[in-house]
C-alpha cells in the first residue's frame, strides 16, 4: 500500500527555498506573475518530489516574507515534515524564528535543516552560521535534526539530500488520521469549460470521482466530476496527497480559502472552540482577556476573542500551557486534535497556538471547575472523554460521541455498558436517567403541594419546564414512561401524577369548599353565578380558578355556560326525568320545558350540555337520544 506525504518548505525570504525546491523537482513553483516579477513567493506553490509505486511525496513551498505569513501557515498545514531553508550567506533571520515558532506550534514533528548558497557564503563565516542555527534549534523540535548544505545553482549536495529525505520518509510514522474525508480549501479558480476547481492537501479519509461532498461552512452539496494529482486525473485521492478537485453543484463566488470539502458532517461546524493554547515565551505585547485576535487553523483565517478562566492575561513570562477558549466572529470546520496559530492583528504578533480539545463547545465560567473540566477533555481516557463530553451534552448519537470526543468505533463499543438506549439512535448515561428522575419526581411533588386540587401536571408542562433546565425532551419523556413502568407515576389523559395520588381539597379551606359544592347539589338546576357562590363563602381569588377546574376535571361538575356550573348528580336526574317523560323518542323544546318545569335560562344551556355530553343530538327543531344514553342506562342498571 502506498504512502502519501507532504514536504514544506519554509524559511525567511531570499533564502533559496523556491530554488531549492527546483533542484529537487524540477519544478519551477513561482507561477504567478507578481511572484516572477518581484522574485518572491506569494501564495504556496507544490511540486511533485517522489513517485513511486511504495512512495508518493509532494513539496510545498511556502511564501518567506512577514506580509504573507497567512499563506505560510495555510500552506504548512497539513504537511508531515518540514525543510527549513537558512542561507549560509546569511543565517537565522527573523523569519527564519516566526517559522520555526509556527511549525512547532501546529505539532510538525520532523525536519531536516538544508543551509543553502554554499557557493555564495564567505567560507570564514560558515562556521558563524553554523553555531547560530543550533543555538536558535534549542529546545525545538528541529534541535537533532540532521543538517545539510547545499548549492541549489551547482546542485552541491543536492543528490546527498535526496537520499536522505526518501530514507527519513520511510522511516516516518504516519499520523492517524480520521476515516471521514476532508480536504481544507487553499486554492479556488474557474476552468473554461470545467467550472469550478479547489485545491488542497488532503487531510483525512479519502475521495472518488464521482461521489457526493458537503462543502462546509456553507453547507453546500457538491460533486466530485473530475481529480487531479499533479496535472494528472486521477480515480481517486488519499489523505497526504495534494489535489485538485473539479466539482459541481458549487459557483466560485461562494467558495475561498478556509472552507472545506467533506464527506459528511462529522467534522464540526462551530464558532466557539476549546483549546490549548502554547503561548510564545517571548511576546512583546500583553494579550488580555477577550481580546481581538487572529486564528489560523487549517487553511482558515478568522477574527475572534480570547476567553481565559483562570487569569485576565498573558504575558512573555508564560512558560506552561493555557486552557482557554475561543470565541469567533464566523464558523469555522475543525476536529479534536487540530493545530491552530494565534496572531495579534494589530501590532502583528504572533501569540502562540496550540490544539483543539472540544470543536463544538458551549460557554464557560470562570473559574477552577471550568479549569479541572477542560483538563479532563484535554487529558482524559477515551472512556473518561466521552463521559465528560455526554454529561455535558446529555443526549447523542453514536456518530456524534465519535466526532465530538474524537474516539474510535472500538474505543465507544468499550464505554456502551455505560450508555442507557433512548431509541431513535439517541444515547445516554445511566446517572442522567436517575438525575432527570429525581428532578422530576421533585417538580411533582412541589406541584401537587401546591395545587392539591388538580389532578396532575400537564405532561407536556414537565417537558418545558425540564427544557429550560438544559435536559432534551426525549430524555425527560424517557424518564417519565420509565417513571410508570416502576408505578411511581400514572397518567391520566394528558396529564402525570404520582400513583396512588387522588386531588383533594386543602385542609384550611375544606369547609368552605365543601359548603360551595353542598350549595350546587341543593340548587339542582336553577344555579345561580359561581362567583356569588364564591363569594358568599368567602372563597380566597388564588383557589377559586383551582376549585372550579378541581370541579370540572374531577367529573363531579359540569360547565353549564360562561357564568354557571351544574353538579355532575342534577344533570344525571334531570336526563333520566326527561328520558322517562319522552320514553326516549324525540323530544322539541317545549316537551322538555313541560318535563322539567324550566325557564328558557336555565333549560337551553342544559339541553346544549346534553348534546356536548352525547346524550344528545340535535337535528333542526327537534333533539334525539344517543347510543350513549342507552349504554349509561345499562351501566346505572348494573
């Protein structure tokens, strides 16, 4: 199985990496025709080094000159090892450092150092350089890497280094990378005839001609018509490689640098990310709390703040890691483990950088707790991750415990004895099933305290109320269906209350209430208003609205019209009186008035209760019995 790798070049301007480049290629990188006017590189360029059966390598040559460090970082970041050029005419030049400080920080971890224009530098001064660079290699990740000179013109040394780089990329262990493609856009331009057309090493997964992306942020579907590798089209292409993707369904306008080809959503969309952060030991200007800065993550470039919860800022004394978060301005595609740089916009500085440790994250307190929080996301077991990210979460997919905790299909089969199925493909954790219990057990309890005249809480209120506590409705409907099943709760209706549990008037005013009910029976079916009665009793405003539903929900009552309601025993008498009187036939409104000697006030509302009841319908001017008052008349008669 072949291996596929990507080589930076990088280095202070005007120190032979594009000319070095050619020497190992053959390739002329600087195409632009600013680039070969001004003889500097502006935007990465690649070219194809070893294609081989076992073996493919490009190298990227990366702009030189602080006014175009963007393009440098976006060009290095996907790269497996990295040149760095020094002229031996020159030496260690200020960007010379700011590269070396950039590559560390995005986590390339080997290098080889190639000191070129041998030919060009005053041999008593070689030595001079030579002991600069290993002083400034110190206590870097390029401190033992082997050193070699050469003269790109004369190709001195040239064929040594060849050698040696093939030899070093055999030996290099591949990063794991993820499954799911994605390639990180540095390029985009049109093709007459073609259409759109993005470029970029890609990071993970793989793609085919033919198959279906997503291009994200935007969101965007797109097809995959046409790869090229080095001018040539190609089937398919692997992460390590360098590719140019022709694709449909996308317009140019829409697509820069920063956005990136996926192959479906398991790289998170976010504008708030938790990291950590490796400030530079040597920073001239304070970075304050919530401060403007710049993130360069992937081939992205975005505005945003930082967020510290331990301190309010940094400072060039820093020497440990930092766990912070940030805030951006915009969206941007990221995964646990990706390498980002931080730069002050204005004055330009570079701050430092470091990785991601939650790509989709949520605000935070300041504090210890959210400190001891992000170290365990930091340096957590898998198993420890996951159960971080889930209480925090609460409810997930496994496709989402994969992407959000960055563990492996393996890795989450071995943490499920700790996951509880909600059905529909949602997940949680055990001791979030019994936390979600507990609150709602203790929302019913309050509730039936306070209104002991209902029947229960709406179940759809118990929803809400959990939703607003940050726990999912699935989750909250899970727990009360468990909730039943162990005969804690029952439902009537929509309602839920606890099992065994009746509604009942409340002590201090049963009396009272009771005389009110004592009063509706005496007045059969010449009721007067309920508010008299209310206030006849002295009835307190907070119960009177409970009483009445108490009334109506527990069946003892019914709503007789706008200002009246009639006991459940009167309207049960005067059905059976009239049901006798007509011997169920069809009955007019004056045959009732004469069975049930009531004035038009009170016998219109009843009939109309009647019909709302099903114990009748009406048809024009006249009304007829259901089926519904036969079956009441059989279950009175048992």
């Amino acid at each position: 199985m072949s291996k596929y790798y990507t080589i930076g070049m990088a280095g202070h301007i005007d120190h032979g990496k594009t000319t070095l480049t050619k020497a190992l290629t053959g390739v002329e990188t600087d195409q632009l025709k600013e680039e070969k006017e001004r003889n500097i590189s502006i935007e990465p360029s690649f070219a194809p080094f070893i294609e081989e059966e076992q073996l493919e390598v490009s190298i990227i040559d990366v702009p030189g000159h602080e006014k175009f460090i963007r393009q440098m970082i976006a060009g290095v970041a996907g790269i497996d090892m990295v040149i760095l050029v020094i002229a031996g005419d020159e030496g260690v030049m200020p960007q010379t450092k700011e590269h070396l400080d950039i590559l560390s920080l995005l986590g390339i971890e080997n290098g080889f150092i190639v000191i070129t224009k041998m030919d060009q530098a005053e041999r008593e001064l070689l030595d001079i350089v030579l002991d600069d660079i290993k002083e400034t290699l110190k206590q870097t990740f390029l401190e033992n890497a082997p050193i070699f000179w050469v003269d790109s013109l004369s190709n001195k040394g040239i064929p040594e280094l060849k050698i040696a780089l093939r030899e070093k990329l055999l030996c290099i262990t591949k990063k794991k990378r993820k499954t799911s493609f994605r390639l990180p856009i540095d390029q985009v331009f049109t093709v007459k005839g073609q259409g759109t057309v993005v470029r970029g090493t890609i990071f993970d997964g793989k793609v085919k001609e033919g198959e279906h992306l997503r291009l994200l942020p935007l969101n965007k579907a797109v097809r995959v018509r046409q790869i090229q590798r080095h001018h040539q089209q190609k089937k398919e292409a692997y992460a390590g490689q360098r590719a140019a993707i022709n694709i449909g369904g996308g317009f140019h306008g829409d697509i820069s640098r920063g956005d990136v080809l996926a192959a479906d959503d398991f790289y998170s969309v976010s504008d708030r990310i938790d990291v950590v952060l490796n400030p530079l030991k040597d920073i001239k200007y304070e970075v304050k709390q919530r401060q403007q800065i710049k993130l360069f993550i992937g081939t992205s470039e975005l505005m945003g703040k930082i967020i510290f919860f331990d301190r309010n800022e940094i400072n060039g004394n820093e020497q440990d890691e930092i766990l912070c978060q940030i805030q951006l301005n915009t969206k941007v595609v990221v995964t646990r483990g990706d390498h980002f740089i931080i730069r002050k916009p204005t004055p330009v500085e570079t701050i430092g950088g470091g990785w991601v440790i939650e790509p989709k994250s949520n605000k935070h307190r300041f504090g210890e707790e959210t400190i001891n929080q992000l170290l365990l996301k930091k340096e957590g077991s898998p198993k420890e991750r996951l159960e971080t990210l889930m209480k925090e979460k609460l409810v997930l997919t496994h496709h989402e415990m994969i992407k959000y905790a960055s563990i492996s299909t393996r890795e989450l089969m071995e943490a499920e004895p700790d996951l509880l199925d909600l059905g529909n493909g949602l997940f949680t954790l055990h001791s979030k099933l019994e936390v979600v219990k507990d609150v709602i057990i203790h929302l019913l309890d309050s509730f039936h305290k306070r209104f002991p005249m209902r029947i229960g809480i709406n179940k759809a209120e118990v929803i809400s109320d959990l939703k607003q506590q940050r726990y999912p409705a699935c989750l909250t409907e899970f727990a009360i269906n468990v909730l039943i099943e162990q005969d804690v709760l029952k439902t009537i209706d929509q309602y839920v209350a606890f099992q065994g549990r009746e509604p009942s008037l409340p002590h201090q005013y049963k009396t009272r209430l009771e005389n009110v009910e004592t009063d509706l029976q005496q007045q059969g079916l010449e009721i007067e208003k309920w508010i008299e009665l209310l206030h006849k009793h002295q009835i307190p405003s907070e119960l009177q609205k409970e009483f009445y539903h108490f009334l109506i929900e527990s069946g003892r009552a019914y709503v007789l019209d706008s200002e009246r309601i009639i006991m459940k025993e009167s309207v049960d008498k005067a059905r059976e009186k009239l049901e006798e009187h007509t011997k169920l036939e069809p009955f007019n409104l004056q045959t009732a008035r004469d069975s049930l000697q009531l004035t038009r006030k009170n016998l219109l509302p009843l009939l109309e209760l009647f019909d709302h009841i099903g114990y009748t319908k009406r048809q024009e001017n006249m009304r007829i019995w259901t089926k519904k008052v036969q079956e009441t008349q059989l279950k009175d008669e048992s």
